[in-house]
C-alpha cells in the first residue's frame, strides 16, 4: 500500500514537472486570435489590420435607429453631426460613413477590402 502511494506522489511530480516545463516557454510566446478575421496580418496589433485607415482602425460599428444614429470611428463614439477625424459625420449606411471635410466628402466603409461583384449570368441558373 505504501509504494502504491510512492509511486502516485511520483508520477503526479513528473507530470507537474512536465506541465511546468511545457507552460514555461508560453510567456514569451505571441498568442495568435482563433477569431481574428483571415485577411488581418498576426503581427498587426489590434485595429491596424486589412481594412483599417491609413491613420487609424476605420469604422468599426454603425448603429443606425429611428432615434439615433452613430458609429464607432477609431475607438470613438460619434452621432451624426458629430466630429471624426478632422471632419464632420454627414451620413451613415450599412455599408459605411460619410464625413464631411474641407469641402469634400471622405467615405469609411466598414469592409473595404471586400469587392461586391454583379451576379453573372451562368450563376442565375
């Protein structure tokens, strides 16, 4: 009975030892996202993937309602009328944002690396 208890305390230490040693290297590890979406890049930090503006993470959400509407612009909150990116929000879809800046008019679209293609004939039948 007492080396059945012997040899349970060991094979519990070397499976211990043997999970710590695994877990050890997982600090400095980089984490990749399951979720994430196929066309961001693994090295591209949060918000700066495929997609993204220039100068920041894009359109993100749209929430459009009877009585309100708005979006989230790079992290930001903001209603129609409201100020985005050096411009003024002057329009919202489901496809995107329109701001209003210096006389002309910036589209963010939510997808933008997405190409919508007319259905082809042989694709109807």
């Amino acid at each position: 009975m007492r080396t059945n208890l012997l040899r349970k305390c060991l094979l519990t230490g070397c499976f211990a030892a043997a999970f710590g040693a695994a877990h050890a290297q997982a600090p400095g590890r980089i984490l990749i996202d399951p979720m994430r979406p196929a066309n961001m890049s693994e090295a591209a930090p949060a918000g700066q993937g495929a997609g993204a503006g220039a100068d920041g993470a894009g359109v993100q959400v749209i929430l459009t309602s009877p009585e309100r509407k708005l979006a989230l612009i790079d992290g930001k909150v903001v209603p129609l009328g409201g100020d985005a990116r050096g411009g003024t929000l002057v329009g919202l879809s489901d496809a995107g944002a329109v701001l209003h800046k210096d006389g002309s008019r910036d589209v963010l679209l939510m997808h933008p690396a997405i190409d919508k293609k007319p259905p082809s004939t042989a694709a109807r039948r």
